[in-house]
C-alpha cells in the first residue's frame, strides 16, 4: 500500500490524539479522588451506624433511669408513710415493731436502689458523650464527602473538556488523511488497543520500542518514501522522519 508521505505524518498527529484520548480515558477510571469520596461516604456511613447505636443506648438507659427513680419514689413515699405512723403513736407495740423492721429493709433497699441509679446515670453519662462524639464525626464526615465530592467532580470536569478538545483535534486530523491510509490506521489501533501507527527514531519504532536490524531495516531503509511499511514486532505503520536513523 503506498500513501503520500505527508499523509503518513498526519498519522503521528493522529496518534498523538489518540494516546491523549487513552490517557485521559485512564485518568477517569483510576481517578484518586473518586476514592476520596468513597473513603469519605465509606467513613460517613460508619459513624451514622455508631450515632444509630448511641442513640439507641441513650433511649435505653434513660428509660431504666427513670424506672428506677420511679422505684426509688416508690420506697421513699411508702418509708414515708411508716415512719409518719411511728410518729402518731396510734400504732400497737407489736406493730411499731414491725414498722421498724420495715424501716430498716426500705432503708437498706433505697440505698441498693440509689447505687443502681448511680450507676445507670454513670452509663448513661458515657453513652451521651459516645453519642455526641459520634455525631461530631458524621458531621465532619459529611463534609469531607461533600467537599470530595466537588474536587471529584471538578477533576471529572476537567478531564471531559480536555477529552472534548482532543476529540475535536483528531477528527480535524482524521478528515485529513486519506480514506484508505485512515482505514488500515483504525484497523491497527484496534488491534494494538493504543495507536495504529509510530515514529521510526533512530531505527527504533516508538510504538513497541524495539529497535530494527537486518533484513528488516534493510527493507524499510530501501522503501520508496511514499510506501506504508509496518513494525514486523507491533504491527503499526512505522512512519519515517529526519530522526528515523536510516
């Protein structure tokens, strides 16, 4: 196949484009601050779990606090009420007996209720702080997400204006190479999943980075300027310049 040399140097143009186009392309799919945001959604959703544990500890051990004032309530007013009793003197000495012995068991239970309640408010006290502290983090979480989010989304800005701009670069370029000479290039570039074509520098082709020797430099030092001649190694058009070498 041959092509007008010119032609075949609009084909590192082309490539060019088409390296910018893969990188870019790369850049996208291995974007560090889509991470970023996934590190910071992945932390937010933590500690959304820890305030949903939290708050569901402070409910509970607020509710058995207030059960247990309300028990403690309850054994005052009826330790109350005795004591009111021995103090009337309206009472037998068999019953002051009893009201005494009841006194000192209302005492010893108040007091073991008074340490549970201690206890309980103790817990309770942690649990809030646990609870303040976890909601601390979601809040912060969230803005590390929500400001991820925009350095994600400015980064993915960026990279579809620059892909815009080379896509419109290349089809400048494309629209400039002959019909058939593009066709085989598409054709490699498929194959090769890069370009379809590479600079011969100093008889290395820059596309697979293998340098030519023998029969194969021979061939391509002989090849009439206007010839397509391909990498044996990569299979690309190896486009000649000045600086092939030959």
């Amino acid at each position: 196949m041959k092509a007008d040399h010119f032609d075949q140097q609009k084909l590192l143009e082309l490539a060019a484009e088409d390296v910018a186009l893969s990188q870019l392309a790369h850049r996208r799919r291995t974007l560090p601050e889509v991470a970023a945001v996934e590190a910071a959604a992945e932390s937010e959703r933590t500690f959304a779990a820890d305030v949903v544990r939290a708050e569901t500890e402070v409910r509970d051990l607020g509710r058995e606090v207030k059960r247990m004032e309300s028990d403690v309530e309850t054994v005052r007013q009826r330790e109350s009420k005795d004591q009111r009793l021995l103090d009337s003197g309206s009472v037998s000495a068999k019953e002051m007996t009893n009201l005494q012995h009841e006194l000192e068991s209302l005492k010893r239970r108040q007091a073991d209720l008074e340490d549970q309640e201690l206890e309980l408010m103790e817990r309770l006290e942690v649990a809030e702080t646990a609870l303040a502290t976890a909601r601390t983090g979601q809040e912060k979480a969230a803005g590390d997400r929500a400001r991820a989010e925009q350095l994600r989304d400015d980064a993915l800005a960026d990279i579809t204006d620059d892909t815009a701009r080379h896509e419109a670069a290349r089809t400048e370029i494309a629209g400039g190479v002959p019909e058939q000479l593009l066709a085989l290039y598409e054709r490699i570039r498929t194959q090769t999943g890069s370009t379809g074509a590479a600079m011969l520098r100093a008889r290395q082709c820059q596309g697979c980075r293998l340098e030519l020797y023998g029969n194969e430099l021979s061939a391509v030092r002989n090849a009439d300027p206007h010839e397509v001649v391909r990498c044996e190694n990569c299979g690309r058009i190896l486009v000649r310049t000045a600086e092939s070498g030959l």
